[in-house]
C-alpha cells in the first residue's frame, strides 16, 4: 500500500478568480464581511460562496486506487474527468474509490464546494481544511485504515496488538509472511513479530500479531511518548508491500462507581470545547497552529479538548505531541438541524452515515490522545425527537464495532418540552414561554424520563450545561456522567461539583478559544474563549488557570467604569478619582492590594469567595499590586500598571524554525508598548506587515469586531495583533511591522526543508 499527499498546486476557481495554492486552504479566510447577507451572522457575515479545486492525478496501472479527502469545507461534488464519483458534507474524511479511472494520463480530479451561512451554526469555511491523498493498493495488498494497534500490560510486559486485513484481488492464493515491527521516539526498533499467513484468491482476510514492546513507556499528558508501528507483507519472491501508523500505550476503563480510569490511574477530563476554525487560518488546519493553541490551553491547566466533528491528522498529531486528551463527537447535529437550513447526512445522504463513522473512527482509533467518541452534540434526538433512540444506537454500535477500546457518549440539554412531551408526562397546560414550559417538565423529570433510553445505549451521559443535575442524577440513576458543555460563567461552580461526583468524569467548558462565526450582532467571532483569537490568555482563562488548581498564581483585572466588563487596564483617565471595582483572582485565601505601596485594604479570596477578592478603590494612575496569602505565608503577586504613550512594536515569534515538509507557517506576536517596555493596551494604532521571503496569510487582532481593508494593514486592539506568514522556500524569512509614530521592529525565521 502506497498513499501519496496531493496537496500541492491546486488550482483554484473562485468569485471570478483563478489562482494557485496548496493545501490545507480555506477560500473565506479573511474574506471580506458582507454584514447585509442573509443568515451572515453564523458564518461571520460571509455570503454564500462557491469554488473549484482542480488537480491533475498521477497514472494507476494496476491494484485498488482510492482518493481520501479530509476535512472538506462545505458540501458539494468530487468529479473525475467531469464524471461524478462522490458527494462531500462535513469533516469526516471521503474514501473515494477510483480505480480503474486512473489508467491514462491528464486524469483530472475536481471539487466543487459550497459554503452558506444557513448551513450551520458556526463558521463553515470553504476549501479543504485537512488535506487529500491517493492511496493505491497493489493486487494483493494490506487494505488502508485497517491497521489498528491496541496495547495491553501483563504481569510486567507490555504488547502491541496488531490487527489488520489484507486483500488478494489475484487468481492465485498467496503465502506471505506477515513482519510488525513496533518503533519507539527515536526509532530504534523495540519489538518484533512475524508469522506466516494464506490469503485466498478473490478474498479479503483479517489477521492479528502480538509484538511486545521493549522498555516500554506509557503515553500521558505529562510524558506524551509515541511509537510507530510497520506492518509488512513478503511475498514468496521477495516482493514487499507496508503500511505504517503511530500509536501510544495507553489503557482506558470505566467504573461504575469511581469514574475513568486511564493506565490504571483514575483520571477527572478537565477541557473546553475547542472549533475546528480559527480566525487566521479559518478551517485550514496545520500542524504547527494547532499545536500552538493546544499548548496554550494546557498552559492553563486543561488535560483534554473537545472537538465536533472528526479533526485533521494535523490536530490529532498535535493532540498526541502535546500531551492533550481529545474527546470527539461524529456528528454536530443528526435530523433536526441547529440552523435554518442545517441538518448533517440524515437529512441529505442517509447512505453516507455509516461511512462517516467507519472513516472517522478509523482515521482516529491509534492516536493515543483519543479518549472517548461522541454520537452527537447537543441533539434533541437525546429526547427519542426524529426516531432519535434508534439513530442513536446504531451509531454507537457503528462505532465501537471499528473501536472498543474507548467509551461512547450522547450529549443533551434541558431542551424546550413539546406539548405532546409535556402530555405524556401527565402536563396538560399550555405555556406562554419556553421557560415556563422547561420549569413544569422539570416537575416531571422529563430530563431524565425522556432521555434514558438514549443514555442507555452508551457508556456514558453527556450533560450540557446541567452541573446542578449531578447529584440528582446520582440518586436518580447512579450513572456516569461527563459534562460536555459548560458555562465559562460558571466555571467554579461545574469545575467543583465535578470534583465532587466521582461519577463525573469530566468538565468541558465552552470555549477553549475565540472562533471565527457570529457572535453578538456584528462580530465575526465568539469572544468568550479561555484564549483570545490570537490565541492569548483571556481574563476568564487566567481565572480558569486558578481554578483548575494552579498554585502560587495571582491576577488583577478592573471593571472597565465604560463596560462593565473585567479588563486587564489600569488606564481610566476620564474617570481620575472616581470609584473603581478591582477584582484580584488568586489562588490564595487573602489579597491585599496596594497602589505605588499605599495598602487599599484586604480581603478573603479563597474558595468560599470563589478564589475573588473584590475591591472599590478611586482610580488614579500608577501601579496596583496585589499580594497574596496562604495559611498567612506569601503566595503570589501580580501587578497591574499604567502604561505610557505607545513608543515601539515589539515581535516575538512562537516558533523561529519553520519546516516545509509540515507546511508549517510562522506566527508573529505584536505588542505596541512605552518606553519601558509594557504593553499600551489602549492603543489602537494602525499597524503595518512587510514580509519578505513569504506569502502574508493572516494580519489580525482580537478585535470580535475587526474590520480590515488591506491585507497588510491591522490595528491593534488591547495593544496587540497576529501577524502570520507562510514561507515561499528554503532560506530566511523577514517580517517588519511599524506604525504611526513608532519605532519598527523585525523579526526573522529560518526556513528548512
């Protein structure tokens, strides 16, 4: 088995343009907003768009050819030589079997995609977001997707199990022998196992090898160590054939009574829900952005993200490098869609359900980070609603019969109760409001009542937005539970009745980081991440940091008099000697603060106080600095202080090696800061790229509002941008940011194959 990326030099027909690029690509990155176009808001204002991506696909003389497409944005047609071979709708990645189309040159490949606002909720993107790739597989071959490596400990040695199947297409039976050879972290092979095989004529044939592994290293968050398996195939005349696929050890159980356990040790999931889209590469996923965001969230303290829909290989290789658990649900919504004209493959291709999950699930059961499938978000087929109970556990048998080695869940929340629920339940009124409604069926427990049988068909109950149900529920029902989605505002308070419940085996808030769709009116992002769109550390995620149990930490922020909202400023001039609210979020159990040394008073912070100390002081310039205790000894400081007139930019690069094999881009963080250095966040002065050596991708702020006309030009927002580039070659890569009446600042990558 051979599989070749085609994710080079794809041409791009789209709004009446003709261009050239590589993929991943996403067409409506930093497109310009249509803030008058129907259904905008839930793609960012982003009109209905279409585009073609052609290619021209390599001769295929003999042997099975299929081509995979990952992570498309948007729905529509893949074409070959203008002859339709498939349809395409949503991220699950599309086997495509094309053999027999590739025997002569100039075989043209074509996708045709369209993105609307009304397709969904949240940002859809147009293009590709993960990649495409043509596997050919020889007459008698190992079939793609089917290796699988499961690992098990033994008294004290550790195995890889192997499983795969393998296709003999030929007239003739074959006798091979079948050689798995696992690899550790730095390559060096540290098991082996071979075993002689028969694979009949015209059939296809599964088998399994357990190969044990020397010195072996569990896979965990905090040592995230992979290996690599090889399985191949040798023929009688010494012909080979290989497929190969990374795996960590890791176990995964549950218990009944105390919750998950991975490799033995019982583990609580603290995460957010984290969008495949971000607002400078839109759905276009990369390595090296995706490992960037997922370092950012674990700096917090975050064990685990949740994704809706199957990620790229890039976010699932990050997943595993980082040290990250990935939750995942298959679908976003089943029948009853979450947008005017959304629905998923029930609504439009019933017959593509079970590929989606086969596809998904293969694409992610040996990625370590994998800890639990989803059915489905957020869907009121939870409520039996659209033939939900059935849907529900078909697609739960669909996927444990690709992998059992991980639990299954469904999320729900309390939705508004139809008057046929409500009668059923013994409620025969009628409500003026949908919260009158949901309170008389709390009455009845229609929760609980009408999704049991959709909770009885997986390992666990997904709740959204439900923490004060875990106790009840506990009394109720005794089941597991994980909380899919939270409320960042009430993040205390689900994060400590998680800890509470052993039956609760994790937290998810919503949402890791800003994204790209509509937020309130007139913004182009969700603004209510833990980090920002340029993936910084927000107020709420500082607070979370806290929360989840960080130590020796302490943070200052201000209500803003204009806002009302937390704010990290200490520059309030038009409201000199006024009263001010100061809140320090600590994880000690006293605050004092001073302001340039005179104590403003102290305060109990600590858990009973939900790790706040509030204060009222009048606002004068200067630097306010908070000291916390614990048990009476210092624990922490932080300072806030009045910053100057902006004076100079400065850069700083979150990775100053690029590879082109990886596709990686380069990130560039800029700060508009005074003289000495700190940052000025109420400046708002427009700011200037100049890249040389690469193509300027992306030049953004954290502005839910931004609005852009030149692609080089951004203004800074809180003091601070993104600028973002993708190098054009080998070599050194330059970029210059200046503006109005600062001093620039450059910066440079090396750039290496």
């Amino acid at each position: 088995m051979k599989s070749v990326d085609l994710n080079t030099n794809w041409n791009i027909v789209s709004g009446g343009e003709e261009y050239t690029c590589d993929l991943p690509y996403d067409v409506t990155a930093g497109a310009r907003r249509d803030f008058e176009c129907a259904f905008g808001e839930n793609n960012g204002y982003i009109p209905t768009q279409t585009a073609v991506f052609t290619k021209t696909l390599p001769v295929v003389r003999r042997g099975k050819a299929y081509v995979i497409v990952s992570g498309s944005l948007g729905f529509g047609e893949v074409y070959v030589d203008d002859r339709q071979v498939a349809r395409i709708c949503g991220r699950s990645p599309v086997r495509i079997d094309v053999t027999d189309m590739l025997c002569s040159s100039h075989v043209t490949l074509k996708i045709a995609l369209t993105s609307s606002p009304v397709m969904s909720d949240k940002y859809v993107g147009l293009g590709i977001g993960g990649g495409v790739r043509l596997v050919t597989e020889d007459v008698c071959d190992i079939r793609d997707g089917t290796l699988f490596v499961k690992t098990a400990v033994v008294g004290d040695k550790t195995y890889a199990d192997v499983e795969l199947a393998v296709r003999n297409d030929g007239d003739d039976t074959q006798k091979l022998t079948l050689d798995c050879s696992a690899f550790n972290a730095r390559g060096k092979r540290c098991g082996k196992k071979q075993k002689k095989i028969t694979v009949r004529a015209h059939s296809v044939k599964n088998f399994s090898a357990r190969v044990r592994i020397a010195k072996a290293y569990e896979w965990t968050p905090a040592d995230p160590y992979m290996y690599s398996m090889t399985a191949k195939l040798v023929f009688q005349d010494g012909a080979e054939c290989e497929a190969s696929t990374p795996f960590g050890i890791v176990s995964r159980s549950l218990n009944g009574s105390r919750g998950l356990y991975v490799n033995g040790k019982n583990t609580k999931l603290f995460g957010a829900y984290l969008a495949h889209s971000d607002a400078a590469l839109g759905g276009a996923s990369v390595y090296v952005a995706e490992k960037r965001r997922l370092e950012a969230l674990k700096a917090i303290g975050y064990n685990a993200v949740h994704f809706v829909g199957c990620p790229t290989e890039a976010a699932l290789s990050a997943s595993d490098d980082v040290g990250m658990y990935a939750y995942v649900d298959m679908f976003d919504c089943l029948v009853e869609g979450k947008s005017p004209l959304d629905g998923h493959v029930f609504n439009f291709y019933p017959d593509l359900c079970s590929c989606d999950v086969f596809e998904s699930v293969a694409a992610m059961r040996n990625h370590p980070s994998v800890v639990m499938y989803g059915v489905a978000d957020d869907v009121p087929e939870c409520y039996g609603r659209n033939n939900g109970y059935e849907i529900i556990a078909g697609i739960a048998d669909d996927i444990r019969l690709v992998d059992d080695t991980r639990p299954v869940t469904v999320s729900s929340r309390e939705f508004v109760p139809t008057s046929r629920e409500l009668e059923n339940a013994g409620v025969r009124r009628r409500f003026d409001t949908p919260s009158a409604a949901v309170a008389a069926g709390r009455e009845k427990d229609i929760f609980g009542s009408l999704t049991q049988e959709a909770f009885n068909a997986v390992d666990v109950c997904g709740f959204n937005y439900l923490y004060p149900l875990y106790d009840t529920d506990k009394l109720k029902r005794n089941r597991l539970i994980v909380g899919s989605r939270t409320d960042s505002a009430r993040a205390f308070d689900s994060v400590d009745e998680t800890e509470k419940n052993a039956l609760v085996i994790g937290d998810f808030c919503d949402c890791g980081m800003d994204y790209l769709g509509g937020g309130a009116e007139g913004e182009i992002l969700h603004a209510n991440g833990d980090i920002d769109a340029t993936a910084r550390e927000s107020i709420i995620g500082a607070y979370k940091r806290i929360i989840l149990g960080g130590r020796n930490e302490a943070f200052i922020a201000v209500v803003d008099p204009d806002t009302d909202k937390p704010v990290a400023v200490w520059n309030h001039p038009r409201h000199l000697g006024q009263t001010v609210t100061v809140r320090v979020y600590t994880s000690g159990d006293v605050a004092a603060l001073y302001l340039d040394g005179r104590l403003i008073g102290r305060k109990l912070a600590g858990k009973i106080n939900k790790h706040i100390a509030v204060f009222q002081t009048e606002y004068y310039p200067g630097t306010l600095e908070a000291v916390c205790y614990f048990k009476g000894v210092e624990c922490a400081r932080a300072r806030l202080k009045t910053a100057g007139s902006p004076k100079t930019v400065k850069l700083s690069a979150y990775d100053k090696t690029l590879y082109l094999s990886r596709g990686d881009v380069g990130f560039v963080s800029v700060d508009v800061c005074d003289r000495d250095g700190e940052t000025v966040t109420y400046a708002m002065r427009n700011l200037t790229a100049q890249v040389e050596g690469a193509k300027l991708v992306a030049f953004i702020n954290a502005d839910p509002r931004l609005r852009k006309i030149d692609a080089d030009v951004c203004p800074a927002y809180g003091g601070r941008a993104l600028c973002v580039v993708k190098p054009d070659g080998e070599g050194k890569v330059t970029v210059k940011v200046s503006g109005d009446g600062l001093t620039a600042s450059r910066i440079s990558f090396k750039v290496k194959p």
